[in-house]
C-alpha cells in the first residue's frame, strides 16, 4: 500500500512538511513527488490530481485523490487505526484535534509575517502587536494541551498529528528568534532536534536559492545545531 505524496520545496513549504511528517513519522510507504511551487510549473505538476491545486495533496493506492492537511490527516488516521496518529485517550484526542484545526485556519499574523524559512536564524525580527498576540495564543493553546499530556516530550507525550501541524509553528519560531515561554522554546527544540525534521530540512537545503525568498533585512545566525 503505497501513497503518492505531492509537496514544495522543503525550505519553504509549511504545509508540505505537515502532510511529509503524517507519513514519515508513523512509517507509512509513500513516495515523494516534487512540485515547482517557486519554478512555475506548478499548475502543470499538479494537472492530473484536478481539482487539487495546492501543496501537500496526498494520492490513495486507489487514485483518490486528498487534498487539504486535515482532511489528510483524518484520512490517514481512518485508514490506519492500529496506528495512535491522534493521542489514545478521548479527551486527548479531541483536544489534539481542536488545536489542530486552529492552526489550519488561524495565525494569520504568524504565518503572514514569518513564512517558514529552514535556512538560517533572523535575529532582532520585529515582533507587533498581531504577531504577539498570536504568539499568545499559541501559548494558551499548548499549556492547554499539556494538561493532557501523557509521558512523553510532545504536545500529548507520544507524538501525533497535532505534531505534525505544529512543526512549521515551531521551525517559525526559531528561524526568526520570537519570544516564547522556555516550555514552548524547549517543545521547539524537540521538533527540531526529531530525526525526521533534521532529514527533511537537510534534503531542502541541497537545493540553492539567488536570490533568497524571504530576505527579511535584518541580520542572520547559523540554524541551531
């Protein structure tokens, strides 16, 4: 049972290192299919999977085509229930799901001003009243979950698909040095010290950008090691 997975850029593609890490993390066979998000040719890479349009869109052993994270996600878990993609306790669960959904449709702020860079570290980005305000809520909605939280460094303890969906929220919060919590600064250090992340993000830097996408004009520092 072999998915099609189709995705962006890994250095700059938030939603494609999601719906990349609902399948890599719970070892799921798929195979990794690259579109020219920042090369042009994206409309035509993507012509077959109609009316899917956007990155990440995931294709069943059968054909069918799935677009959108979320749905992926629930796709996926449906498909795979021996698997705990979503926490096992009920309340957990739902929780995990709550807030997955919020990032998919909120953080507007967030997302706006620090797209995901996987490049190097902003330093003295500054941060307004709507990024701080989302970065607030970020907060709230994290404590929140760790009242949930089993044994374990994530969100839940054991690693979900509410991971997946926050690990571009974290790889923003490093790249451009926001402030956080030491709880939330400390749960960003674990998505980005996860395998899986590391091999994603070194397989993006192999390709090479002039000029960079997102030169935000202000100074850099290495990635953290």
């Amino acid at each position: 049972m072999t998915y099609e997975l189709y995705i962006g850029d890994r250095t700059f593609s938030s939603w494609s290192l999601r719906g990349w890490l609902m399948l890599e993390k719970f070892g799921l066979e798929f195979n990794t299919n690259f579109v020219g998000l920042y090369g042009g040719t994206m409309a035509a890479d993507m012509a077959h999977l109609a009316p899917a349009k956007l990155v990440p869109t995931l294709q069943l052993p059968d054909g069918t085509v799935v677009g959108e994270s979320l749905a992926m996600a629930e796709t996926l878990a449906e498909r795979h229930s021996d698997i705990a993609m979503w926490p096992k306790d009920a309340a957990a669960r739902a929780t995990a799901r709550w807030i997955s959904a919020e990032m998919a449709s909120s953080f507007g702020q967030l997302r706006g001003q620090c797209a995901m860079q996987l490049q190097h570290v902003n330093v003295g980005f500054a941060v307004d009243a709507g990024l701080q305000a989302d970065l607030d809520r970020l907060e709230t909605l994290w404590a929140h979950a760790a009242k949930f939280k089993s044994d374990g460094p994530w969100l839940f303890g054991a690693y979900s698909l509410a991971d997946a969906m926050y690990a571009p929220v974290a790889a923003r919060i490093v790249g451009y040095d926001l402030p956080v919590s030491d709880a939330a600064r400390a749960y960003c250090a674990t998505t980005l010290n996860d395998p899986a992340f590391k091999a994603w993000r070194a397989e993006g830097l192999k390709t090479t950008y002039d000029p960079f996408p997102y030169d935000m004009g202000v100074p850099t520092k290495d990635w953290p090691a």
